[in-house]
C-alpha cells in the first residue's frame, strides 16, 4: 500500500507532494480527464519517495480541484508547468519530469532547456499539431475555414485557430535523457509520430504489447509502475 501524499496549495493551484524536499524532485503533469491523484503519477511517487526523493503533482486547468476560469490549453498549462519546475528547484538537487499523454506536450512545448535534468514519458502526446490536424481531416476542416470561423465544434473535440497557431509555433523539445513508454496500439500517439524524438540521442522508447492510449489501469499500470522503476533514479 502506497504512502499518502501531502496536499498544498502553490499560486492558488491544488497539489500533492511524495517525499520531502531536499534529495531530487520530479513534476508530474496529468493528462485530459485526470488530476493530481493520477494513478500512474501515485504509484511512481511512492517510487521516487522510496529513493528520499520528492515527486510534486497539480491539477491542471478544468481538472481536479481546480476552481479558476483557466483552460485546459498549453497557453495557460505550460507556464504553471515551468513555475513548479521553479519551486522544485528551489528545494531540490534537481528536477525531473515525469509526464502523461498531453501533459507531455504542455511540458515541453515553450519549456527553455536546462528545466529537466531527466523525462519520464507515458503514451506521450508530443505531436499535438498532427492530431490536431488529423481532426480536421477527419471533419474537412480547412486552415482557410478555421481562419474565417475561429471556434469549430467537432465530435473528437473544439478546434481552434489560436490553439493551433501556437502549437504550430511552439512544437515539443527533448532537451533532456528521456524514456517514452507507449502502449502498441495506441492509435492516439501513432508510432511514426515519434520518430523524431525517438531518433534523438539519450531518449529510450518501450512499447507495451496490447497496450492503448491510456495505460493507467491493471494490467498495464504495473507494467509502467516496473518501467519506471527500473529507470529511476537515472
């Protein structure tokens, strides 16, 4: 049974914290409709506590606890990223990611080299211009057409056009050792769509035989869990 994290509270954003200060530290980033009690960020923080290490997680915007008019966008996520990153650093050795799904993207998209010592990735959407773009294939939507009506709803979510300009302008970086862990048929995070990380030097990808996009129950939780630990610490 896994230790319970301390809650606190850092510039009006609800968080959790494994461990104490003062050894290494790793944020952990959550994905779309999850929170600071991701299951794969909990089990991973009894890990890094087992080491004397911190592990610290939030809520990102419209998720959780959180009660701010913020958006659930890389505009407004990336930077609380960055400003825990900052806290950590302030208590810590080093800091270290460890980052779901979009909370990848959101992580290392505006994110200055030097922020993380080490990357832990799981089903990692580092490509978000071409999902993004793969929905407006999927729908015939035009850049012309989102240029003229701004906001398009669709089934497989809302496209707009100055989410997609930063992403254009902001792609995901790896400036750091990384380990990617994706399931083989996750059809979120195509394969191919990670072969420019994955061709760079010091990153590592495992690939977890029936695993989807989400990979944060039994079965595959402990497979991830054992993934993580056998790389921590780096």
């Amino acid at each position: 049974m896994g230790s319970e994290p301390e809650e606190l509270v850092f510039d009006g954003v609800p968080a959790l914290k494994w461990g104490k200060p003062g050894g290494r530290a790793v944020i952990g980033v959550h994905g779309q409709f999850s929170n600071k009690h991701d299951p794969v960020m909990a089990r991973c923080g009894d890990v890094i506590a087992s080491w004397g290490d911190q592990l610290i997680t939030f809520d990102l915007p419209a998720h959780g606890d959180r009660q701010d008019d913020k958006a659930f966008t890389p505009m407004d996520a990336s930077p609380e990223v960055r400003a825990f990153a900052r806290l950590a650093r302030s208590q810590s050795t080093e800091v270290s990611l460890l980052a779901n799904s979009i909370g990848a993207y959101f992580s290392l998209c505006d994110t200055p080299a030097g922020t993380f010592e080490h990357a832990w990735l799981v089903s990692p959407l580092l490509d978000l211009e071409y999902y993004i773009r793969d929905i407006m294939a999927e729908y015939s939507v035009t850049d012309e057409r989102l240029e003229a009506q701004t906001v398009i709803d669709t089934p497989r979510g809302v496209l707009e056009r100055p989410y997609l300009r930063f992403v254009e302008e902001h792609p995901a970086q790896l400036n750091a050792p990384s380990w990617i862990i994706r399931g083989d048929q996750d059809e979120m995070v195509p394969l191919d769509t990670l072969s420019r990380f994955v061709g760079a030097p010091g990153v590592e990808l495992v690939q977890v035989e029936g695993g989807q996009h989400f990979l944060g129950q039994p079965p595959h939780l402990d497979t991830v869990v054992a993934w993580f630990e056998e790389r921590y610490p780096a």
